[in-house]
C-alpha cells in the first residue's frame, strides 16, 4: 500500500507524520551529531577503574 499525502493527523488510519517525524530526526542527528547524549560520551565520564 502506498501512503498518500491525504492525511496528516488523526483519523482512523495512520497519514504520514510519523514518517515525516522520523525524517527529521534522523537529518538532525546526521547534521549535528548525537554530541552530549551519545552512549560514547557517557562511557567516556565513566572513570577507568571501573571499566
């Protein structure tokens, strides 16, 4: 089935806005990174004795 642009929100059937919703995060996570919430920077805080 092909989603068309009939429905944004609401409704009994899902439109596309969650497609568009997860667009935009995956552009925005491209463009300017995980930064202070990656899994990278976490382990990094960890202290070595621990690890």
């Amino acid at each position: 089935k092909i989603k068309g642009l009939d429905k944004f929100a609401g409704g009994e059937f899902t439109g596309w806005e969650f497609d568009l919703v997860m667009l935009a995060a995956c552009l925005m996570i491209i463009i300017t990174g995980p930064g202070r919430v990656s899994i990278v920077n976490v382990i990094k805080k960890i202290p070595r004795y621990l690890i």
